[in-house]
C-alpha cells in the first residue's frame, strides 16, 4: 500500500530554492549607485519646471495677476499724473493744491469701486445688466440736453459738467455697461440653442448700434473706435460666421472714413499724420514732435521722477492722451518696458480666463474686456510713438481722467470677481485669508469672527 501511494516525481515537485529567511544576511546596497540613479532622475524629471507648471496651474493665479497688475499700474499713473497736472493747473491759474485734493478724491473713490466690484456676486451683473446699459445711454443722452450742463473739448460733446469742480464722462461708463450687455446676449442658451443667427446677432446688435450711435452724435471718434474693438472682440469669441464678421469690419471701415473726411480737424490730423516729412512741426505736428522729443530725452533710465522738462507748457495734454511720453522722459526705456510688460501680463491674464469650462457669460464679457483694454492701449501708445494719428483716447490707469479710471477701475474689479468664480478659486482665497483673519482675531480679541 506504501508503494502504491507513492506517486512518481513530476517537474511540479521539484524541489524549488528555499525563500532566504528573515535572518539571512543583510542586502549590501551600493550607496554610489543610488546616488547616481536620483541624481539621473532628478535631471530626467526637473523640479524648477514642476514647481512652475505647478504655479500655473494655481486656481488663485487669475486673481492675483489682476490685482497685482491693476495695482502696479495704478500707482504709476498716480505718480504719473500728479507730476504732469501740478504743471498744468498752475499754468491754467488754478490752485494746485485744491486740484491735488479733488484728483486724490478720485483715486480713493477708484480704490473702493475695485475693492467693490470685485465682492459683488456674478448673478448680480447678470440680472442688473440691462439697467446698468439703460443708465449709461440716460447720462449720455443727457450731455445733448439744453439746459443739462453738456460740456466739449477737443471738438467732442461728451461729457456733463457738475458745477465746474467735477465733469463727467458718460462714454467711459457705457463701455462697460455695453460689454456686459454682449456678454449677457452672447451667452443667451435659448438664442444660442435656437441656432437662430439673425435673431443672434439682432439681439447684440441693438445694444452695439445704440451704443455707438450715441458716442458718434458727440464727435468722440476715438471712443467709438474703442466700442468697435470690444464688440468685435466679443463676437468674434462668440463664433460669429466669417461673412459677418467681414461685414461688420467693413461697415466699420467705412463709419471711421466717413467720420474723418466731415471732420476738417481729424482730415488736418490724418493726412499730417500720412505725410510727416511735410507737416509743420510748429503746427499740426507739434504736439507729435514734442511726444518724439519726450521719449527721446528719457534715454534708458529717464531723467528722475517729477523732471521732465516737456511738462512745463510745451507738450500738450501732457496728463492725459501724452502721459505715456511724460513715463518715457522721467523713467527713460526702462520704465516704458515696465508699463508695457504689465499691460501684457494682464491681457494674458484675461485671456487666459477665456477657457471652453469657462461660463459663457464671463467668457465673451472677458473678451469684451480684453478687446477695450488692449485696443485703447495699442490707439493711445500707437500715437505717441507716431505709428497712429493723433486720435484722443487715454492711456488706462495711467492717464488722468476721472471717468476712465473710475471705469477701468470697474472693469478690473469686475475681472476679479469672475477670477473667484473659477473652479476652486474661491476656497483658495478663503483657505489664504484664515491665518490673517486668526492673526487679526489675536490681536483684536471680541472684533474679529474666525
């Protein structure tokens, strides 16, 4: 019986190698090796481009650029401006300390409206858009007004004078307004759903049209231009057929020739502009002249804050449609670079919030944004340098105007709001703030809530 239970030995009973025991000699390990092979990984897999991608991928990134942007640029043009007004209220007669007091109202009132703007809820834009258009069209309609106080300059009718210490600029406002309106239309689902392009554009266009046409009733060619480039901007994200969009950049083509030749000071302007070698530097091109020379003085680093000698009287609009030229005189090439590196940044930035998981309305109201911010830039430095006629937009947060800073202002204020809308965005913000509002709460006991 022994015998037959004894199965004959197959491959399966092989004897196989004993596992080493757990008291079997401990594993030499070549230390150089090692070494050798995370030194070789960390050059396959290196960490400064980790840590960046990383950065770049930070749900707060949006917010911070335009905050720390707006703010760096903000503080230039107050510089900017209050070096160059002091010099123009005295040589109008003014008190400049009187128009140092009122200019700094407006700066702290920019400041709350960022502060505000930026804490306002996304639904409240969304419901309010149509009153904030229907505002805006009210205060420009009422520069045209007898009796209302209209005020002009520079042979444009745009702006509501308010007992001589105070104008306002009712263009500036309506910018804005105009392009949450896009946004709001744009990103209309029954429209968009309904596939129905002519009704599509019929809704965006009224608002547009609206817009336009009474910007164009004042004269103001330069902010009519503006409006184009955000609504174009708009649009154009929007997925608007190319005949239309052709169309639309035709039809504006022709409203912009058709403004400057009924106008004999734009017509004066442009044709200056077409043959420089021939304009009179003591006439039409004098103020471009004295642009060229503002820059040219500067050098690389600028002849020092509050210095430059083009301010006193000789170059006209000096604070305001000339400040970029003032920036180049005092702080030379260099400070240039600078404006113009943040003004980059912060264009990126808006672009950069107009993703496919973006909300449709923040989305087109972003590209309306970035179309104002970047083409009023482009007209205002363009024309500084001499590559554009002279046409008489400010520079954003760098030129003084109460209105168009008080508006960019909005704007901006308005961008951060939607940058906290972002997927995990604001849970970030509220997870950064916890140790200053802890430290608060230490410091000022009973005051401050956790």
């Amino acid at each position: 019986m022994a015998g037959r239970n004894k199965a004959p030995k197959t491959p399966r009973d092989a004897k196989l190698p004993k596992a080493p025991s757990r008291k079997s000699a401990p594993v030499l390990v070549d230390v150089n090796s090692v070494s050798s092979q995370a030194a070789a990984s960390s050059r396959e897999k290196p960490a400064i481009p980790t840590l960046i991608g990383g950065w770049k991928n930070q749900p707060v990134l949006s917010y911070y650029l335009i905050l720390v942007t707006t703010l760096l640029l903000f503080i230039i043009g107050f510089i900017l401006v209050f070096s160059a007004s002091t010099i123009t209220a005295l040589e109008s007669g003014a008190n400049p300390f009187l128009s140092f007091g009122k200019r700094s109202l407006i700066y702290v009132a920019a400041l709350l409206i960022l502060l505000i703007t930026s804490r306002i809820p996304l639904a409240f834009y969304q419901k309010w858009t149509w009153w904030f258009l229907g505002a805006s069209w009210l205060l420009q309609i009422m520069v045209f007004v007898p009796g209302m106080h209209g005020a002009s300059a520079g042979g444009n009718t745009n702006w509501i004078n308010l007992g001589g210490v105070f104008t306002i600029q009712p263009s500036e406002f309506m910018k804005l307004a105009l392009v949450v309106a896009l946004g709001r239309v744009l990103a209309d689902p029954e429209l968009r759903e309904a596939r129905d392009q002519k009704r599509w554009l019929l809704n965006a266009g009224l608002p547009a049209v609206g817009s336009l046409g009474l910007v164009m009733i004042g004269r103001d060619l330069g902010t009519a231009m503006v409006m184009a480039a955000l609504i174009l901007s708009a649009v154009f994200l929007a997925g608007i057929p190319w005949r239309y969009f052709a169309g639309i950049i035709l039809l504006g083509i022709f409203g912009v020739t058709l403004a400057v030749m009924s106008s004999a000071n734009r017509r004066r302007r442009v044709f200056g502009f077409m043959d420089a070698s021939t304009t009179d530097p003591t006439g039409i091109g004098y103020q471009r002249q004295h642009g060229l020379w503002s820059l040219a003085t500067g050098g690389l680093t600028g002849v020092g804050p509050g210095a430059s000698r083009e301010k006193w009287s000789y170059l006209p609009e000096a604070d305001t449609d000339y400040i970029f030229a003032i920036l180049g005189e005092e702080f030379g090439i260099l400070g240039t670079f600078l404006v113009l590196g943040l003004f980059v940044v912060l264009c990126l930035t808006m672009m950069r919030m107009m993703t496919p998981e973006t909300n449709p309305f923040v989305c087109y109201t972003v590209a309306g944004l970035t179309g104002w911010i970047f083409s009023q830039t482009i007209i205002n430095i363009g024309a500084v340098i001499g590559l554009l006629p002279i046409i008489g937009v400010p520079l954003p947060l760098l030129s003084s105007g109460g209105s168009s800073l008080l508006s960019i202002m909005a704007a901006m204020g308005m961008m951060m709001c939607f940058a906290r809308a972002e997927p995990g965005a604001d849970a970030a913000l509220k997870a950064r703030m916890r140790p200053l509002r802890r430290g608060a709460a230490v410091l000022l006991p009973g005051r401050v809530h956790r």
